[in-house]
C-alpha cells in the first residue's frame, strides 16, 4: 500500500539523517566551517519533519467521531505543513543568518579534511535514502514526471522525502564546493557563500512543500483520471443516462469523498433506483477503490443544469 511505503521511506529517511546531523555537528566544531554547521541545522530540521510525518501518519489512522464524521486521515497534510515551517525556519533562516555572519566576518577553517570526509559520507548516507524514496514512489507515480506526481500526489509524505533528501544532496554538494574554495583560494569567504546558498535553497523548497501542502488542507479533488474513471463506472450502470454533475474531494491521501447527480429514467420506481445507486457504487468502488465515501443523487435530467465537474 502507498501508506506502507510512505512509511518505509521516512523512516530511513530519518535514520539517515540522525547519524548525518551528528557527524555534521561534530565536523563542524573541529573545523569552524558555517556550511558545515548551517547542515548540521538542515539534518536536524528535517530529522524533525521526519518525526512529524510519522506522528501525522499515525494520528492519521484515528477513527472517525461525532465531532469528525469524516475521520482524521487529513491531519497528515497538517503536519506535513508543520514540516514546511520547521524547514523554513529552522533550516533556511538560521542558514542564511549563518552564511551573512561567516561573509562578514570571516575565520580561517580548521581540518577541512575532516569536513570534506563527513560530508561525504552523508552524501552516500543521503543517497540511500533518496534511493528509497525514488523507489517507493515509482510504485504510485505511473507516468507522470517528477514534478507532476509533486504537483499532483495527494499523499503527503514521499514528495516531501523527496525535495527534502534532494536539497540534502544539493546542499551537501554546496557546502563540498565551499569547503573546498576555501582551501584552495584560502579565503573562508567561499564558505560563508555556500552557507547562503544551502538557506536559500531550504528557503525554495520550504515554501513549494507550504504551497502544496496548503492545497491539500483546503481539499483537492481526484486526479483526471480518476474523475474520468468515475464518470466511465457511473455511465456503465444500468438506469444511468448521463452524469448531471460531479464533485469529489480527498479527505485523505486514500479517501475520496464522491457526490454526483445522475440523471435517470421519469418512470423508474423506488426500489430500481436503489438497486440502480447501489449497482453504480459497486462500479465506482472497484474502478477507482480510494472512492470510500460515495453520495448519489438520482434526478431527470433537464438541459440547461450544471454540467459534470470534477
């Protein structure tokens, strides 16, 4: 299931990223180097997330009450909004605040040999999990590209893993260029400006993860192919003529909530328009089974009503 490997891919994610942040802060302290700290920060930030998307993930799973009819399974796109705002803060201000300090004031680093075997180390450490992730999310991406399964995935959790573990490696190849003009040109300012560039970078993709998340919370519908897939399964029932219109919306990364108006025969009788709703529902559950929560509304049709929307 797409939860189970949503799960999987946090998890080594967070795995990853506890030993990272570790040796990242221990190489910073021997060699002073604010890139190496500024990742330091980034590790923390997102081991942070990592925890958060579990707990969301979790939370998540709470059945559903009085209060909450619909169940809790939308809290994991607030907490995954929680992860753009620690990731914002935490990681990209305090970075670009560290790269300003470094540029203006400037310290000669000490061992970057040191530095330069951490980050790569975390590189390879970042790598795997980036692999996991990659490969977890094949499973449910289909065709579409890399940008639009981000755009369009109503699961949460693996696009963030995979802008997050992305920055990481881009961050880390930053701080490995800073580290290394430093050395070379023995100017310390070098290291200052990757700093900058790994704040801006967690910047940018804390504020897509904020723009996307924040969709998801106000509620999205299905994908087209999923709204063309329903359509198809509702036409296909017997007594169905035509969809008059149709609305859904996720109230989950795996709960769709379905309301349509379908236009039926002026003579059928009660007991065929139930047994007709019934046999749609059965059509639309096996043709897209994320569809949990199904409203039907039998009508005549009349020109001139809504037409069919997602």
């Amino acid at each position: 299931m797409a939860t189970e490997g949503s799960t999987k891919a946090v998890v080594t994610a967070l795995s990853a990223n506890l030993a990272i942040g570790v040796s990242k802060f221990v190489a910073a302290g021997i060699t002073g180097s604010a890139s190496m700290l500024a990742e330091g920060v980034h590790s923390v930030a997102d081991s942070t997330n990592q925890v958060l998307l579990l707990i969301g993930g979790r939370r998540a799973k709470r059945p559903a009450s009085s209060l909450h009819p619909f169940g809790y399974a939308r809290e994991r796109y607030v907490y995954s909004f929680l992860v753009a705002i620690i990731l914002f803060s935490l990681g990209g201000l305090y970075a670009v605040y560290e790269g300003y300090h470094k540029i203006t004031d400037t310290h000669e680093l000490e061992s970057p040999l040191v530095a330069v075997i951490v980050l790569l180390i975390a590189a390879g450490l970042e790598g795997f999990a980036l692999r996991t992730a990659v490969g977890e999310a094949n499973r449910v991406r289909g065709k579409r590209s890399w940008f639009g399964f981000i755009r369009r995935s109503r699961n949460p959790e693996l696009p963030v893993i995979l802008l997050e573990d992305s920055a990481a490696l881009l961050g880390l190849l930053f701080a490995l260029l800073g580290v290394g003009l430093s050395v070379l040109t023995g100017n310390a300012v070098f290291d200052g400006i990757a700093t900058l560039l790994i704040g801006c970078l967690l910047v940018v993709v804390a504020v897509i993860l904020a723009v996307e998340t924040k969709s998801l919370i106000i509620g999205e519908s299905a994908v087209p192919e999923q709204v063309s897939a329903i359509h198809a399964a509702l036409l296909s029932a017997p007594g169905v003529q035509r969809v008059i219109h149709l609305r859904t919306m996720h109230l989950g990364p795996e709960e769709l909530l379905l309301a349509a108006k379908i236009a039926i025969e002026e003579d059928a009788e009660g007991r065929d328009i139930a047994t007709m709703i019934d046999d749609a529902e059965v059509r639309v559950r096996a043709a897209v089974p994320t569809a949990k929560v199904i409203y039907l509304e039998p009508d005549i049709y009349r020109p001139g009503t809504a037409p069919s929307a997602s």
